[in-house]
C-alpha cells in the first residue's frame, strides 16, 4: 500500500460534477480552490504534504492546477481525509452564497 494520498484541487472543488472528479458532497465543497490551500489546511491537520505543481488531474486534463501528496496517518482513509480537510478550508475560506 503506498504511504500517502493524492489530492486534486478538483476533488473538493465547487462547480465541479461528481463526474468531473469532486469527492466530496457540494455542500462541503470549496470554491476557487488551489493547491497552496490544500497543503496549509493538511499541515494544520497535522499531515505532511507537498505540491506537485506540473501534475494534473486526468479527468480535467485542461486545468494545470497541480496535486498535492499527502502523507498518511494511521488508518485514516481517503475519504474521511477529504471531508476532513474539506472542513478545515472551509473554516479558512467561508462560502460565498450559491443558491
């Protein structure tokens, strides 16, 4: 088993469809999202990560908006990752209201 995660900006990415990649529900999604964000939101989770800024996400392959490695803890998965790191940037960057 490799020894962190990936993290595309689309995965929490608000305006973008769960088949254009986003993992989490949209009512915990972020807007405008970068990769710098998500390392600071993981560091302040206590994980390790890094961007890789020249990666991008197959599924949009026309937006250059890197990755971040996350490196795991524990048994925490992917998933639970995500949503947990999806609260902590939306503590750090409230929503604009979208109806």
């Amino acid at each position: 088993m490799p020894d962190h995660f990936y993290v595309y900006p689309a995965y929490l990415g608000r305006g973008v469809s769960r088949k254009g990649g986003r993992r989490v529900a949209e009512a915990d999604s972020v807007p405008d999202l970068t990769s710098d964000e998500i390392v600071a939101a993981a560091k302040r989770l206590g994980y390790r990560a890094e961007v890789e800024p020249e990666k991008q996400y197959p599924r949009r392959f026309f937006d250059y908006a890197g990755r971040v490695k996350v490196m795991k803890q524990g048994s925490t998965t992917k998933a639970r990752f995500l949503r947990e790191l999806a609260a902590e940037l939306r503590r750090q960057k409230p929503a604009t209201v979208h109806h």
